[in-house]
C-alpha cells in the first residue's frame, strides 16, 4: 500500500497545479518533471509519502501513541532526508526544529489543509474503527486541530480501513465513510481540486468509485487539475486494497520510483513489515 501510495505522489508531482492543456498531452502514466518544482525530479515523492512514512513507522515499532511522538517522528523523517514538496511555510518551520517537543511548542496547528489527510491511509491497517478513528485524530491534531483538518483525515484513513476489514464495495464507499466521518462524502467531485483537505479526500472517493483500475485510477486523480499528488496518494492507498480495482499500474511507475536510502526499496521493505506485524493473530490481510 504504501509503494502505491508513494507512486500516486511521485506522478502527481509532476501535474500539480499546473495548465490542464499540460494534464491533457502528459497524463500518460510516465513520471513527469514539474515544470517549475525543479529541486522534485521525475520519480521523486514529496511530503505526502514523506509524512506517510513517518506515521508507519510510529505503528511498527509501537510507540506509544501520543501527540509528543508524532511530532517527533515528522521532525526525525524530515531531517535524515530533507526535501521539497511540503508547503514554503511548514518546510522553512521543520527546518528549525530540533525535535518533537520544540515543534508542538511552536506549531500553530489550525489548518484545514490536506497535510493531515494526504498521511492518514497508513493507519486504515488497524483493525478496529475506534482505534483508526482515535489515532488519526491525534496524529491530525498535531498539525490540522481543525473540524474540518481531523474529518478529513479520518475519512482518508477510514477508505483503506473499508475495503481492508469491511469487504467494502466501492459503490458504499461514500455511505460508509458518511456513517462514521463527520462531512460530505457522498457528493459526486468534479472540477479543479483545491488545498481544503475534505476536497482532496472527496475527489479520491470519486475517483475510487468511477475506476476500473489502478492505472484508470492514476490518470483520473491527475484529470481534476490542482491538488492531484494528494488526491492520487490518498486514492492509489485505498485503491491497492480495493479487490475490485486490478493492479495495472505500468512496471517502470514501480522501478522508476527513486531508490535512495529512503526510496523505493525502503518503501517497499515498509510495506513488509506492516504486513507482517499485522498478520499477526489477524488472517487474510490483502496487503
């Protein structure tokens, strides 16, 4: 899930905010250079996969869930691999921070961007509803203590937590996540999608629903225009648990991923380990 996750940031990357006529010749599932993101090369993820990992990490090696360890799990990620992609403000902040406590100290957590949602699909893994539910408002608090900012979040981890434990359907998708998350899950997203986190998580949910695949999925998210790293790493988690969407995605999305001490193969090896630590005592996992 999260090598899926990371490809669907990586190739939006390249299509973030820019002209639809760009979306509209190269949305053709190959990496793409950003035309003004120069330092994010074709292949690279940002803060979306970033972040991520950050959140799996703090699962396998079951620390204590807190609001202290959070942070500082975002500050440790950022620092051993410092890169572009978040946003100018928030990037400039983790640059000062020397770990978790100085950053809840100086954080101003009261966005209702998509920065809590776009990290949330990791912890759909969890078995138990209240438990997603309850970890995914902390870890959002710390950065998004916002209505709108934890609904968001909460709703993206709860795509994967349907499709993993539910046997969810894709056509109930927005019924289930409208049961259980405060919000408008079911309104079909069409249009641009902008920085709010509730547009990223609905336009995902759209996509999930009206794709036939992986790959149909991939190019769909980029369709929309703005935000669509987001909405591609939010929807190809949730996607890779899906049992009625195929895995097409192109080999070369998997191999042209960047393969540095935290790249790919890290990745992928992540991907094993919540795997394994989750199986245990649980069967028919399909991660």
């Amino acid at each position: 899930m999260l090598i899926e996750l990371a490809i669907g940031d990586a190739y939006g990357a390249g299509f973030e905010y820019v002209k639809p006529e760009i979306i509209t010749k190269y949305n053709n599932l190959e990496y793409r250079q950003h035309p003004t993101h120069k330092g994010t090369k074709p292949g690279m993820y940002t803060d979306d996969t970033q972040m991520s990992l950050a959140i799996a990490e703090l699962m396998v090696e079951e620390l204590e869930w807190t609001k202290l360890n959070v942070a500082n799990k975002f500050v440790e990620v950022f620092k051993r691999d410092v890169r572009e992609g978040y946003a100018s403000g928030f990037y400039h902040f983790l640059t000062k921070m020397n770990n978790g406590e100085m950053f809840l100290e100086n954080i101003k957590p009261y966005s209702d961007k998509s920065g809590a949602a776009m990290r949330a699909p990791v912890l759909g893994i969890y078995k138990d509803r209240k438990e997603v539910l309850e970890k995914t408002e902390i870890q959002a608090s710390v950065t998004h203590d916002t209505k709108d900012g934890i609904n968001a979040a909460k709703a993206s981890a709860m795509i994967v937590h349907f499709f993993l434990w539910e046997s969810g359907k894709k056509k109930d998708l927005a019924k289930y996540l409208k049961d259980h998350v405060k919000g408008d899950w079911a309104s079909r997203w069409t249009g641009k999608v902008r920085s709010k986190g509730w547009m990223s998580v609905r336009a995902a949910i759209t996509a999930i629903q009206e794709a036939d695949s992986m790959s149909d999925l991939l190019t769909k998210c980029v369709a929309y225009t703005g935000d669509v790293d987001t909405v591609a790493a939010i929807a190809l988690a949730g996607g890779s648990v899906c049992k009625e969407l195929r895995n097409d995605l192109p080999g070369w999305l998997y191999s042209g991923m960047e393969d540095g001490e935290f790249g790919r193969t890290y990745i992928e090896s992540l991907d094993k380990e919540l795997k394994a630590f989750y199986l245990q005592g649980k069967q028919d996992l399909p991660l």
